[in-house]
C-alpha cells in the first residue's frame, strides 16, 4: 500500500493490510511505546506488532495474513501508546459477492 493513500474500502482477497499515521514530534521520544492492534471483524486480536520508522514523520504497520485473503467485514486497527489510544481506524473488507 502507498503511503499517503488512505482507503476505507479493500477488495475481497487482500492478503496484505496496512496502516500509517503521521506522528507529531512530540511523540517521537516516546516510538518504542508505540505499538499497532489489529482487529478481525469478530472482534479478535489478530495481531499487536510495534510500529515502524518510516519517512519522518511517518510510522506504519503491516499485517502480512496467514490464510489466503482477510475476512470480510468491518475491520479496525489501533495505535497505542502503552494502553492509551492514540488513533483508532475502521475500514471494511468487502466479501466475494462485492467484487
């Protein structure tokens, strides 16, 4: 996924997900509290990774799946500070019918 593109909708089949925000300088002393949750539509933890340097200002997190393709649904991902939500996104995986 490029960096800069923001979508609210995926196709079914995705087998790579992304997330990337843009961290104030106020919070880089504070990178290696930073971690991403990434949650299925049922509402379970699929994974939690720490964030990524990447181009300053930006951080971001991939989540490579398992199995082929995301399960449908309304996915979210949150960015963490320790146990503090510091950005929360929603984005839908669309199912086969949807293609």
């Amino acid at each position: 996924p490029e960096l800069g593109i923001a979508r609210e909708t995926l196709p079914a089949g995705a087998e790579r997900l992304a997330w990337w925000g843009r961290l104030s300088p106020r919070f880089d002393p504070f990178l290696d509290r930073i971690s991403v949750r990434w949650i299925d539509p049922a509402g379970t933890l699929v994974r939690a990774a720490p964030v990524e340097r990447l181009d300053r200002p930006y951080v971001g997190s991939v989540l490579d799946l398992d199995r082929p393709g995301a399960v449908a649904g309304l996915w979210q991902v949150e960015a963490r500070i320790d146990d503090d939500v510091i950005d929360r996104r929603s984005f839908r995986v669309q199912d086969q019918e949807s293609r």
